[in-house]
C-alpha cells in the first residue's frame, strides 16, 4: 500500500434529521481517478454527495465547545492507492493525525474496526468511490 498526501476544507454542520456532522471537502480528481480504476463490468454509481471525508456524522453528543473551532481550515491528509470495496461500497483508506487531534478534542472515540491503520495512526477515515445499490 502507497499513501498520498493531499488537503482537504474542514465544513461542518448540523441538522435536525441528521445531527452534527463534519466533513473534510476534497479535491473531486482523487476520486473520479480512483472510481475509473474499478473495471467497467461494475456498474459503480458515484455517491449522491460531492467527495469527502467523513470526520463527524450522525453524532448528538459532542464537546461542544469545540464545534466550528476549525471551520474553513486546511486539513492534511493520507490515502491509499488500495480500492477496497464490500457488498454494497468502494472506498479508499484515510489517514489523518489532524482529523485524529479533532475527533478527540469533540470527545469522539478514536477506533478503527475494520481496518489496521500504518502505526503512526489510530483512526482509519474513507473516501467513498462510489456504490453498487
């Protein structure tokens, strides 16, 4: 596995169905390039929103006094050049110190179920190339 660097915009946000959520904006490329990687006998339909990196979603209990204090800032991140996929979703592997320092001053666990991060990480994040649904 290869890791790239990139730069994201911190946007958060919080709604009445979905709660606070929190996303790092992306350059599109990263994952039109890696979505055209998946062989065309895939019928992979792009995600309904524009590529991101979920920090924060669905959460209702947060240290809040730490919501918005990056809001608009430039984030560094890692990803993998490895397409990983389920029954449903592709996604490439994210990796973030940064995201990690934010997750932890709102209060969220810093775990990663599924995948092993490189050892200078925690948290695994994703991109979403899309899904078969």
């Amino acid at each position: 596995m290869n890791l790239f660097q990139s730069k994201g915009i911190l946007r958060y946000s919080k709604t009445e169905n979905a709660g606070y959520k929190l996303v790092v904006e992306i350059d599109s490329g990263i994952s039109k390039f890696y979505r055209s990687l998946i062989p065309k006998y895939i019928k992979i339909q792009p995600q309904k929103y524009a590529p991101h990196i979920s920090v924060v979603r669905k959460a209702y209990e947060l240290n809040l006094s730490y919501w918005m204090k990056n809001e608009g800032h430039s984030v560094s991140f890692f990803y993998s050049n490895v397409i990983r996929n389920c029954e449903k979703y592709y996604w490439i592997d994210v990796f973030s110190v940064e995201l990690e320092e934010i997750r932890k001053e709102l209060g969220l666990p810093l775990c990663s179920q599924f995948i092993k991060p490189p050892k200078e990480y925690i948290h695994c994040f994703h991109i979403t190339l899309g899904n078969v649904k």
